[in-house]
C-alpha cells in the first residue's frame, strides 16, 4: 500500500491540502497510487489555479456523487474544452453556493461551454421560465406561472444565468488564456439580469392579480434606482425600487407587492424604501403625487437617490413621464438651502452606525470605502450637473470619469480614485459570490485561510517574498487610504458648498443680468467684473474649464470680501501670471480652504497679491494652517542664511536673501490676515526675517569686500534700535541699526573704518536699491551726531563719544539695542558698553526728566503729519505707539538700575516688568498693554490693505471696512463702532500716559 504521508504530500503539488484529498482524487479516477492519472493531469493543475483548490475538489466530488452517470462524459469535457475547465474550476473553487446549485441541478455544467447571455437573452430565458411571452405589450407580459411554482421555476433560471456570468468573469484565474471581463462589464450584466428578473417577477405578478385584463384597468412602471439604476449592481444586493401608477393605484400595489414578493423569493430583496416617505408612504403613487411630493416635501437624499433613476420594467411611457418630472428637480437640488451640509451630515451618518470594530473591514461603509466614493462623486454631480449635462451619468466610474473630463476633478484623481473604486468593487464581488450572501466585510488580518482564498479570487499573486494574503492586505489598506483622502479632497471642500448657493439661474445670465448679480454681490465696476470673467474663461483650454468652474464659487468668496473688486482684478493678475505654474489651478480646485483663504485675502490685501506673483510657493501652504503659522524664526533665519552662502557671486546671494525674505513676509501676512499667528509672533518672525537677511548680507558683503582687499580688516557687528532692536518690526519698518567695527589684527583704526563703512555701505545700497518687494531700508539716523556721524565707529570710539558727548534722547534710544547681526563677540562687548548709559546708576536727575518730556512734547506737536487725526494716527497719535513706549521708557531710565527686570527691548515685557516692580498699577499697565497690542495690529493690518506702510486709521470707505475684517471682524462690522473702539482704547491709555509720563 502507497504511504499516505507521500500520495498527500504528491497533492499537496497541486494545492490539495486536505486529507480526504487523494481519497476525492482515487474516486474521480484521476489517481492512483503511483500519482495522478497523465491524461487527466490538465484537470489537476486546473485545481491547482482555482482561488480555493480543495473547495473546487469538494465540488467537482459532490458533482460526481450527484450524477455518477454523468461524470465521465463531464471529466473528459474537463480535459478537451479548455474554457469550461476554466469556469467550472473557478466557479467550484470561488463559491460554495453555486457549487450546491451544480451538484443539485446535473447537466447545468454544459451551459459553461457557450457564451454567456446578453442582457436580452436574459429577459428571454426569465421570461420563458414563468411561461410568459417577451411581448410588446405596454404593460409587459403576462405569466402563465403563478405563485410557489414561478418562483421555483424562476429561482433555478436565474442562479443558472448566475452562474454563467460569475463562470465568465473568474475562468481567466484557472486558465489564464480565457478573456477577463472588466468590472463594468460584470457589474453592467448584473443589472441587466437584475432588470430581467424583476420583469419576469412583473409578469407573475400581473398573473396573480388580473393578468391581461387587469392590465387595461391599471398602469405601472418600476423604476430602477441605486446600483441597479446606475447599471452597476453587485452579485449579491438589495435592488432599491420606486412605483409609479395610474388609474387603479390600488391593483397596481397589488401588483407592484407581489412581484416584490416573487423576485425576493426566487432572487434577490427587492426594497422599494427610497419611495416618497419612505416605508411608511404609500407603495405606488401616481404620477402627480411623486411631483407633489419631491416639490413640496423632498428632503436632499431623496434628490441625490433620484441620481440613478432608471425606468426598466412595466409600461415604459408612464416609466420616461417619470424622469421627465423628477429629473429637472434632481438638477436643481443643489440650490437648496443647507444642500452641501445636509448630504456631509449623511454621509457622516452613515459612518456613525459601522461598528467600531469592524470600521476598518467594511468594505462599503467603512472610512476609505465604497460609500465615499460614491458620496463624493454624486455630490460633484449635483452641483455641477446643474450646467453640464455630460456629467448626469449614473455609474459611478462613468460619472467620476466625466467629471475628469470636465475639469471638475484632477484627471490623475479621478484615474486613482476610480481604480480604487474597481478594485473594493472587484473584492465585494468575490465575498458575496463565495456563499450568494450579502456582505461587505474584509476578512481579518488573523484569517489567514479566507486571505489567501480572497488574494487568488481577486488575481492577486505573492510578491518579493510576501505572500499573496500579505499583498492582499496591504493593497486594501492602500486604496483605502487613497480613497479617504480623495474623498475628503473632493466631498469635503468648501467650494462645493460655495457653488451650491449660486442659484442656477446665475450661472445662466445675460449680460444685464449678470451684471446685476456682481452688483448685489458688492462689486462696485460690474463691467470690469465681467470683462475679468472673460478673460480668465476665454478659450477652450482646460485651463478655462476649471476657471469656469472655480469662478462662481470665487465670485461669492470675493462679495463677501471689503473690495471684491480688487480682489477680482488681483485674482486675474495672479491667475495670468501663474498661468505657467502646472499646480496653480489644481491646488486651488482641489484643496477648497485655499481657495477660500485666497480670495479672503485677494479681497483685503493689496500687498499679498503683487507677493504671491513672486513667491507663489506660499500658496500651497494655504490648505495647513500649521505649516503657515507654525515656523520657528531660528529655523527660518538659518534656512535664508544657508541659502546665501551657497553663491558666491554677491548680486546672487543678496538676491536670494531678498526673495527669501519675500517668501517668509508673505508666509506670515497670509497666516495675520487669516487669524492664525497673533500680534506679537508676527512682529517676532518679521523681525528676526529682516536680522537675517542684515546677517547674511552682511556676511556675503564681507567675503567680497575681503577678496578685494586681500583680507578682513576689521569685524563688523550690526545693532539692532528701534523696532528691530525690540522685535517688533511691522511689515513696511525701517531697520534702525548702528554699525560697530574692531580692526583686524595689525591693522590701523583708519583702514579698519575705511572697510568697515565700505561694507556697512554696500548692504545699506544692496538691500535698498529699489524692487516690487516691500522696501528694505537700512535707516542709521539713530548713530552719534546723527546725519552728521560717520556711519561706522569702532567700539572705543563709541566708548569715547557716549562717556563725553551723549545726552538723554541718546541714552532713550540706547535701551533698544540689541546685536542683530555680524560678529557675536563684538555685539556682547557694545552691549556691555552700553549697559551703564541707558540704566544710569541712580536713574535720572530732574533736569534729564524734563529733557525727555520736552523731546515728547515736540514729537508730539511737530512730527505729527499736517492733517493726521491725533486720535486715529497708531504712532504719534494719543495713547499710540509713541505714547505707551516713551512712557515705558522713561520708566526703564529712571528704575532700570534698581529693578534689573526692566532691562529689556521688548514694550511687552517691559510693561510686565514694571507692573511686578510696583512701579505701574495693574490697571495701568492692562490699559498701556492693551492700546499697544491693538495700535500694532492696526498698524500692519492699514499697511496690508493698503500696500504701503501708513500709520492713519482709514476714517471711512472699503478700506477701513478691510481694515476692520484684516482684525477678525466680519463683514457686517459697524466700521463706525470699530473706530470708536480704537478711539476708546487709546484714550483710556493716553490718561495713563498723562499720569505716568507727565506726574511726578
């Protein structure tokens, strides 16, 4: 006797596992002990390709004992026709359920050999099954079947033509030379066998309730929705319905109940749930009440059902009546009010109810599922299916390839998407073949028996070492993850819901009309709005087609806006000159936040557009609030400085430094106006951006000047006065620095000085030499002697004039000081130096108290500029910036010595400093801190709107309404009250100066 351990271990060769396996094998005659039998090896390697090789053995053994008579005519046909080898094995090794119908139903096998029905040859054999002819009758044939008999005779037709398709699409898995139907082609034959059965199921149920006769009294259409509506049904799945009658609604819901009745029985659920009302309306309404109710009492999800609508069984006028009313509705359902909310919030429903547990298997509900595929590509057709009706498709693949083809979506998304799509489609079909029951749940990552089986029904094969289950998995959650983050791109986007409250009608004006529209939007030029449209929708690029379908949601974002006017024309200007950039358009389509932060800030800023035109990389960082906001200044400054020291050429490395710092002022403007950097990190990053350009400019300026001097002759450091020295730069400061040079060794002070101001002088006109950048004036009026002084001094010179010459106003301007740039060492020792000066040992006396007052009283009267309102100007104006600073300041020199705390650059640090020293109330310093905060965010928001840096409150007009909106304020913001506010706080902070700065 052979060793049972070597015949098994010999199947094993052939993917036979089991025990029982050789013992099947001795049976069928395709064994014996010396191995299989040559001429039956074909059929054994076939089982060896079948997704589940000892499945398909148990099937082709429960075949055998069914119909022992009919086996060997059935092996030898295994071994001559290579297409039925294919099917049968496949079908045997994929489906238990259709593995029962074979053995159950002898002879079915023979129908694998020829190919498989069209969609009329199933209307046919459905029809022939119940006995009813496929006539022209209005309302459809009549059975001569009735009751338990049709839907057994109705039964076994059905899961026979079940059978040849499933044998069609998977016999390329065991015989690979076989054609492979697509999924379209898969899903579009079980509709069609879906649509045969339910008018084979109608035809009964006509017979049950009149037959012919009955036929003359009432009318009934079915239409198709869901997957089976938009052609594109699973094997296994409910097939959603919708009734409509006329004349005797009554026998027509008899009617419409039992066919109902019989195709659920012998088929598949039928559900008419998504009628009027759901299960509790009435199962057949006529024609009329469906208009009623769709124009009265629809809510979102009904229209968006409404998508796949499809009249196929019954009388086929009252059938396309239907879809002559509904259809215009479904198309203007977008215009609802909440529309894009409502289906979001359905959405999110849906997922609400998978389990947590079995969330990340669900093939349909689940995130990254079919479901948000589906949601995602209906809601793009509502909205824009409104204007183009090469979109109102109802496959899901046809509708996202359209879409594509539109502009609507990325071409590249909707290939990935629809490919994702395919293949959970493909899988769900695989599982709900493998027992005919409905499912959607991948098997779990423990299940390594179903993995393998699904991986090879799927033609999924091991790779670089993993097997076919591991690939299996990692595939799923791939696409899965690609479809959730499509999905959130396309679904989620906020355009959709901005084109959603464009009545259609607007997108279909006349000129007059149209003009009218941008008038109640807020464009004050509708003509110049218009001549803007056309512009960027001329032509029949696809560049025009996705501006056609990005405009109306921009025109909308831009109304909302302080000057939608500008804000169109900057968009056309960007727009041109970004035409060459390939990710302009597709950033702005896809990624709906920034498109609506851009037009936010198009519509407020005249300094971000001509910035964006330079530097249009900051666009992308629109869609992440983090990556806008959340730089650290350190990282910034030693990017820009890395950046400059890679030229060697000095134009080069200053125009690198200049552009990287364009970058960084519109990365942070973007994040001010939009509400996500507050007041003071934005004066920080602008400052520490303008100290790093100072240093690498100067760094680069140095290397030149000292090739061309055969050397360093001195070592030059920059300090930072004023608003640099304090990091709390706007965005159109100066830099206010002085320049300190120490000469190299062996090198006299005067060559040392003659370098040094040759350098200092060089980045002065670098930096400053005229650009469409914001300007990069390097102001050193705060020097010794001022306008008179040189421009450099070395440190002991400083030394000498500060221990004989300098007066108070010097000392005062000293306490800002702060080395921003060049040598480290050098910066220290000045600031060293300094420490005695601006914090005096005993503070100030009498005389040096009046001084300062005196200088403030001058400011205050002559500085001001001719016509500038005191109480709106954020500078010199009362209780501004000069107001809370000085007061500050002459705190820092009269206490600084005893209270070393004051010892800082930064207002708001000062002011916390004085508060915990007891030398200001804490009220008084909320009323100073307070004034500062709101006179700085003022300042930089009037110098982006308006594009220039000014200090005046605008009095009235678009651009202190943008001033008001650039401060978080919404569009309905009495602009008055705002200004009366401003007026509020900064006269609340001038009766602390009052007391402060003038009392002794």
């Amino acid at each position: 006797m052979a060793d049972p351990a070597r015949s098994i271990s010999s199947a094993a060769r052939f993917g036979l596992t089991e025990s029982r396996a050789e013992e099947d094998l001795r049976a069928a005659g395709l064994w014996t002990d010396a191995g299989p039998v040559a001429e039956y090896e074909v059929i054994l390697t076939g089982l060896s390709r079948s997704p589940d090789p000892d499945l398909a053995l148990r099937g082709l053994d429960r075949m055998r004992t069914h119909d022992p008579r009919g086996w060997d005519e059935l092996r030898t046909a295994l071994v001559d026709d290579r297409r039925l080898r294919g099917r049968l094995l496949a079908v045997l090794g994929s489906s238990t359920a259709l593995a029962d119908f074979l053995a159950v139903r002898p002879g079915e096998w023979a129908r694998l050999r020829a190919d498989c029905c069209s969609a009329d040859g199933y209307t046919t054999t459905l029809l022939a099954a119940v006995q009813a002819d496929d006539s022209d009758e209005p309302q459809g044939p009549v059975a001569a079947l009735k009751g338990a008999e049709a839907v057994r005779a109705l039964k076994f037709a059905y899961r026979g033509l079940v059978l040849e398709l499933a044998a069609e699409d998977l016999g390329h898995l065991v015989e690979p030379g076989l054609p492979e139907p697509s999924f379209e082609e898969v899903a579009g034959k079980l509709s069609d066998l879906a649509e045969a059965a339910l008018r084979a199921a109608l035809a009964v149920g006509w017979a049950q309730h009149g037959g012919a006769e009955a036929q003359s009294t009432a009318r009934l259409a079915v239409i198709a929705m869901g997957k089976c509506g938009g052609h594109e049904l699973n094997y296994v799945s409910d097939v959603d319905v919708v009734f409509v009658g006329e004349e005797d609604t009554g026998l027509a819901t008899r009617v419409a109940s039992a066919m109902m009745r019989v195709a659920t029985e012998a088929c598949f659920e039928v559900d008419a749930a998504l009628r009027p009302e759901g299960k509790a309306g009435a199962l057949v309404r006529t024609l009329d009440g469906h208009e009623s109710y769709y124009k009265r009492w629809a809510r979102t999800w009904e229209f968006q059902a409404l998508l796949k609508a499809r009249p196929i069984a019954g009388d086929a006028d009252l059938g396309r009546a239907y879809l002559d009313v509904v259809r215009p509705m479904v198309w203007t359902a977008a215009d609802r009010d909440n529309f894009v909310a409502d289906v979001q919030a359905m959405r999110r429903r849906v997922e609400d109810h998978v389990p947590s547990q079995l969330a990340e298997r669900e093939l349909k509900l689940g995130r990254g599922g079919l479901r948000d595929v589906e949601f995602a590509v209906q809601l793009l057709q509502l909205v824009h299916g409104r204007t183009d009706e090469r979109i109102r498709l109802g496959s899901t693949v046809e509708a996202l390839a359209a879409l594509g083809a539109g502009g609507y979506v990325g071409r590249a998304d909707a290939m990935e998407l629809g490919d994702s799509y395919r293949f959970l489609r493909t899988l769900e079909h695989r599982l709900q073949l493998q027992r005919l029951r409905r499912t959607h749940l991948f098997p779990a990552d423990t299940d390594t028996a179903e993995l393998r089986w699904l991986a090879r029904a799927a033609g999924i094969a091991p790779d670089r070492g993993r097997s076919a289950a591991k690939v299996l998995v990692a595939e799923f959650r791939a696409q899965g993850n690609k479809i959730r983050r499509l999905h959130e791109k396309l679904f989620y986007r906020p355009l959709l819901e901005a084109v959603s409250r464009v009545p259609t009608d607007a997108l279909r004006l006349n000129e007059k009309q149209a003009q009218a529209r941008l008038a109640a939007l807020g464009y004050t030029s509708p003509e110049g709005a218009l001549q803007h449209i056309r512009a960027l929708t001329a032509g029949v690029s696809r560049r025009a087609a996705i501006q056609t379908a990005l405009l109306p949601v921009l025109l909308d974002l831009l109304g909302a806006t302080a000057d939608p006017d500008g804000g169109l024309l900057a968009y056309r200007k960007v727009s041109e000159a970004l035409a060459a950039t390939p990710w302009y358009l597709r950033v702005l389509r896809d990624e709906g936040a920034v498109a609506e932060r851009l037009a936010r800030l198009l519509g407020t800023s005249k300094l971000v557009p001509d910035l964006i035109v330079r530097a249009p990389e900051v666009l992308r960082l629109l869609a992440d609030p983090k990556a806008l906001s959340d730089r650290d200044p350190t990282e910034v400054a030693t990017s820009l400085r890395n950046a400059v020291n890679r030229h060697s050429y000095l134009g080069n490395a200053v125009a690198a430094a200049r552009s990287l710092r364009r970058h960084e002022v519109l990365r942070v403007a973007c994040a001010d106006l939009l509400g996500f950097m507050d007041v003071l990190a934005v004066c920080e990053a602008l400052s520490s951006v303008w100290s790093a350009v100072l240093q690498a400019t100067l760094a680069a300026v140095d290397r030149a000047e000292s090739a061309a001097a055969g050397g360093r002759q001195a070592t030059v450091a920059v300090i930072g006065m004023g608003r640099l020295g304090g990091a709390e730069l706007g965005y159109g400061s100066d830099a206010d620095v002085m320049f300190v040079c120490e000469p190299a060794p062996g090198v006299s002070d005067s060559d040392a000085l003659k370098y040094a101001s040759r350098v200092a002088q060089s980045v002065r006109k670098l930096l400053g030499s005229p650009s469409q950048d914001p300007p990069l004036q390097v102001d050193v009026d705060l020097r010794p002697e001022g306008r008179q002084g040189p421009i450099v001094r070395t440190l002991e010179s400083y030394r000498a004039y500060y221990a004989q010459w300098s007066e108070v106003w010097e000392a005062q301007a000293l306490l800002r000081a702060r080395p921003v740039a060049g040598d480290e060492d050098l910066g220290a020792r000045f600031i060293e130096m300094i420490d005695p000066i601006r914090y005096p040992d005993g503070g100030l006396d009498a005389t040096q108290v009046r001084e300062i007052r005196r200088i403030k009283a001058r400011v205050d009267t002559e500085r001001l500029p001719r016509g500038a309102d005191p109480t709106t100007h954020t500078k010199l104006g009362r209780g501004g910036l000069a107001d809370v600073e000085w007061t500050l300041q002459l705190i820092q020199l009269r206490h600084a010595h005893e209270h070393p705390e004051l010892r800082t650059a930064s207002t708001m640090d000062g002011l916390t400093a004085a508060e915990s020293a007891g030398l200001v109330t804490t009220a008084d310093a909320a009323a100073l801190r307070e004034a500062w905060l709101l006179a700085t965010r003022v300042r930089n928001a009037v110098t982006l709107v308006r594009g220039k840096q000014t200090d005046q409150v605008p009095t009235m007009g678009r651009e202190l309404t943008a001033v008001a909106m650039a401060l978080g304020h919404s569009p309905d913001t009495d602009t008055g009250a705002f200004v009366d506010a401003y007026r509020r706080t900064t006269r609340r902070a001038r009766a602390v100066v009052e007391h402060l700065f003038y009392d002794d």
